[in-house]
C-alpha cells in the first residue's frame, strides 16, 4: 500500500478522489483535548492532542497542519491521526487563527504563506518536549506554509522531518486553476466558508471596523478578488501579486535542508501541473512523490466498496524512515 499511489476502481476522477473521503467517512471519530496558547501579538492559536504530550524521544511528535477552512475535525486530519497513533507518534494539529469555529481576536487570520505561527508553535512544542524528536505534516494551504517555513530556515529548522500533501507552490498559477471549469465549484464553497467565518469574526465591532465589508457579495466571487481585498491588505501584503508572489513556497524549495517529502496528484482540481516542482527545483532532501492521479487529498486506493487511504500509510512510513524506525513498535 505504500508503494506508488493506484486510484480505487471506479474512484479514478480527480473529482471523486477529491470528495470521496470527505463524503465516506463521518468525521470527527477521535476524540482531541486542547490547549491554548497566547502569541507574542496578543492574539490566541488553539493546539488540540488526542493524548497528553510526553518528553519522550521514543514518542516522536507530528504537528498536522490543516488546509485552507480545515481542523482537527477534517476528515484527513482524523484519519492520520488514527494512523499515527497505531504507528506509536504522538500527535498534535495547531489550528491556525480563527479556524475551528472560535474566531480569533484580532483582524487578521491566517493565510498561505503564514509560516511564522507554526514556526512560534514548534518553538513552544520544543520549551515543553526537549527530548523529543518534532516532525510537521501539512496539507493543501498548511503544505504550502510548511514548505515556506522549512525553505525560509534551512539548516536552521528544528524540525526532523515533514510531509506536505497536495500543496499549492505557485499561488498565481493556483489561482487560476481553481477559477476554471468544476474548479470554480469548489472556490464557491470555500469562498462561502471565509464569508461565514468573517461574519463571525465582525460580529465584534472593533474587529468589524478594521476590516472591508464582509456584506458585499462582490468581493468573494474569485480567490483573486478575495485575496486582494481581505488577505493581502489584513496581512501586510502590497496586493494579491506581491501576496501571492511572497507566500508561494516554490521558490524556496531548494533552501530546504531536512527530510520532507512532498505528495501532490497531476490532476488535482486545486493545484495547477505547473506548479509542482520538478527535481531539479527542489533540494536533495526533498523527495517528489507526484501521481497522475488522486485529486485534492484524496489518494483513495481499493474499491468504492473496500476503500484505503493511501495518504495514512504512505506519511507515516516516510516519517518512520526519516527517523530510522523501521518496524511498528
């Protein structure tokens, strides 16, 4: 199952590979606590952890990092943790800010290339887990920061290894991708889910005040629109080309300088082919596993009927490897 990624019978569509998983199982099945954690400019990111945190370096410790509107209740999230726990990790998934349904207090959120709050928590995980070995897997809009975070630190990074899955490298090129054909569906339904999250957030006046209208249905019509009117200008960013210019990982995938392997499918609805890397783009410690299939996170392997998620044996093998683990313990 760990070999090269082969679609379910009947699952071949992108589109089928990119819904299936979120559609066939009901999620959350495991039971998280959590924990939060005030940052430096005053704002709050909550860490949820199926079983108390250990300093144990026989124990190592995987942060998930989410995709754009995700949580710890996202079905590849939950199914990763499952696999990760059999495979004796201990686990942990930051929430970026404002996600989980609890707005965050200030009026910026999170975006694709916020690669300083997972940077902060691992620094956190470090103070409270010494001896213990931090690995980072991250998928969709997490990948992408943690393909930033890792390129940006180079030989400096703490973190053993990584996994970034189905990451959009080249904003500019994604944007695009996302705003054509049956794409465009499912820039619909996350364009909705950040209005609905905004609305929340502006129920608090001092927020509302800081941020563009949330009521003008114009502004959600494309990520680019959105990006240009929320994202860049709450962020600190010129406008959408210098957000998007800034925030894709790319460009720094050469300057990485641990172990990571990045999983992405050609014929992902969200990811445009030119913009996963070729081996000549990336670093030695990078591996490429590129699929002609598997969608969006999905990487359904099996049947409909016996379906496996390629994904949840595929990350953990890898980070085993990295570690030098080479059997369940």
């Amino acid at each position: 199952m760990t070999g090269k990624f082969i679609p379910a019978t009947g699952l071949g569509n992108c589109h089928l590979q990119t819904v299936f998983g979120r559609l066939h199982r009901p999620s959350p099945w495991i039971n998280t606590s959590y924990r939060w954690y005030e940052t430096p400019d005053g704002d709050c990111l909550a860490m949820h952890y199926p079983r108390p945190l250990v300093d144990d370096p026989d124990l190592p410790l995987v942060l998930i990092l989410h995709g754009l509107e995700g949580s710890v209740a996202s079905p590849y999230v939950q199914g990763l943790m499952q696999s990760l726990l059999e495979r004796h990790f201990q686990v942990a998934v930051m929430h970026f800010r404002g996600c989980g349904g609890i707005p965050n207090r200030l009026p910026r959120a999170y975006h694709s290339g916020d690669s300083e709050d997972p940077r902060w928590m691992v620094e956190q995980l470090r103070g409270q887990l010494p001896s213990t070995p931090i690995l980072v897997v991250g998928y969709s809009l997490g990948g992408n920061v943690l393909l930033k975070m890792l390129g940006e630190d180079g030989s400096c990074s703490p973190v053993v290894a990584a996994v970034a899955v189905s990451s959009p490298m080249d904003l500019h090129a994604c944007s695009r991708r996302i705003n054509t054909g049956l794409s465009k569906l499912y820039q619909r339904h996350l364009l909705g889910c950040l209005r609905l999250t905004l609305k929340q957030k502006a129920e608090d006046p001092c927020i509302a005040a800081a941020m563009p209208d949330v009521d003008d249905v114009t502004y959600f019509v494309n990520f680019r629109r959105f990006d240009n009117i929320f994202t860049a200008p709450l962020h600190g960013f010129r406008d959408v080309d210098d957000y998007y210019t800034r925030a894709s990982s790319k460009g720094l995938l050469k300057e990485i300088r641990v172990p990571t392997m990045i999983i992405n499918a050609i014929d992902d609805p969200f990811v445009c082919p030119s913009a996963i890397p070729a081996q000549n783009e990336v670093s030695a410690m990078v591996s490429l596993e590129i699929s002609a299939r598997g969608g969006h996170v999905g990487f359904v392997g099996g049947t409909v009927w016996n379906p496996y998620y390629w994904l949840e044996q595929k990350i953990p093998t890898f980070l085993d490897s990295a570690l030098g683990r080479n059997r369940y313990r």
